[in-house]
C-alpha cells in the first residue's frame, strides 16, 4: 500500500502516502522509495535481528500527479500509453474515465497508437440505442482536448469472462478486446481516411 484517504479527505484521487514512504513523479511515472520487506506479521526475530529490507526505488507503472492538497491522483499505466502519429502521449484510461462518465456507456476501450486520431471500442448501457450513444460520444469529446477526441467508435457485446475479454472483478482486457476487434478497427481507420481523401 503506497497512499490512503482518511476520514474526512475528499476528491477522486487515491489518497496521501503513506508517511513511511517517499513518492515522487517522475516524467509522469510514480516512483516509491521504502522498505521492501518491513517483516512478517507475527515475527519479532525479523526487527531484532535486524534483518530489514535496504530502502530502495520502485518504479511503479503507474502514471500520476500530485493534487495542489498533496493527494496523489492515478492517470493510466506507462505500458498502455498511446502515441499518435502527431507524437502526442495518451494515457486511454483518461479517455476511458471521461467517456464512462456517460450514463449511455457502460465499457470502453480506447486505442490509436501510431494513428492521427483515437477510436474506441464501446459497449452501450442497457436500452441505449445507437443515436444515443453517438451523442454521448460527442458530449465527451466535447470535454476533452482536440487530440484526446474519439474519431470514430464501433458498438460491441459486453465485455465479460465468458467472452474472455474482462477480468474476474469485470475488468477490461485491453489487449484481449483491441485483439478481437481487430478487423474492425483497421476498418475504421480505412474509412475515415477515404473520406478525408474525397473530402
């Protein structure tokens, strides 16, 4: 465990660190210097006999900022980062998080790495049809900055353990979802790009 909100904080964030730790960010990635191995839980020998853990870095993964109140906030994972043609840097879970504010979306899965925009694989909340997710696509679009926007979109069953495209806890599985979709994407991407030509 690296931060915690305690009673009383407040905000979508993770929290404060722990005070036995330091974090810093380090070009956008979380860095965390402790103990490896504080101990067992029940083992007095291991403080005793001064058998502790040296104080090292980590590099965590995961990308982040520090809140102006000193509350670290999480932005994405640096292996998931996308890179556009335009050599802009995406966290998609950014992307994600402003698309699932939609009550109309109820799973996304952004991607566009090496592309001049982003596409993203949506899944529709229950009863919503297509016009309705069209227009909850443009209202998140509409929050975000010019290149984060979603060029274009294709609707997909759920995304479930069943179809081997999320996790147990419903999770999506990037990889897994942006690999069976495939076809599909590379197909809008063909489309875009032949109506930008006779355009």
């Amino acid at each position: 465990m690296v931060s915690l909100n305690r009673p009383g904080d407040d905000g979508i964030n993770v929290g404060r660190p722990l005070d036995h730790l330091a974090v810093r960010i380090d070009d956008g990635e979380i860095r965390v210097e402790g103990r490896g191995l504080l101990g067992y839980v029940g083992d007095r020998s291991t403080g005793q006999a001064g058998i502790i853990a040296p104080v090292r870095e980590f590099a965590t993964g995961d990308l982040g900022r520090f809140g102006a109140d000193g509350h670290l906030h999480l932005s994405g994972r640096r292996k998931n980062v996308l890179i556009t043609s335009w050599g802009r840097n995406i966290a998609p879970e950014w992307v994600e998080s402003i698309l699932l504010a939609q009550p109309a979306i109820a799973q996304a899965v952004v991607t566009g790495d090496g592309k001049p925009w982003l596409s993203a694989v949506l899944v529709a909340s229950p009863g919503v049809d297509r016009a309705s997710l069209e227009a909850a696509v443009q209202r998140a679009n509409n929050a975000l900055p010019d290149y984060t926007r979603i060029g274009r979109w294709l609707a997909a069953a759920p995304f479930s353990t069943t179809n081997g495209l999320a996790t147990g806890n419903g999770r999506p599985i990037r990889s897994a979802i942006l690999s069976h979709h495939a076809a599909e994407l590379a197909a809008l991407y063909r489309e875009r790009e032949a109506a930008d030509v006779v355009s």
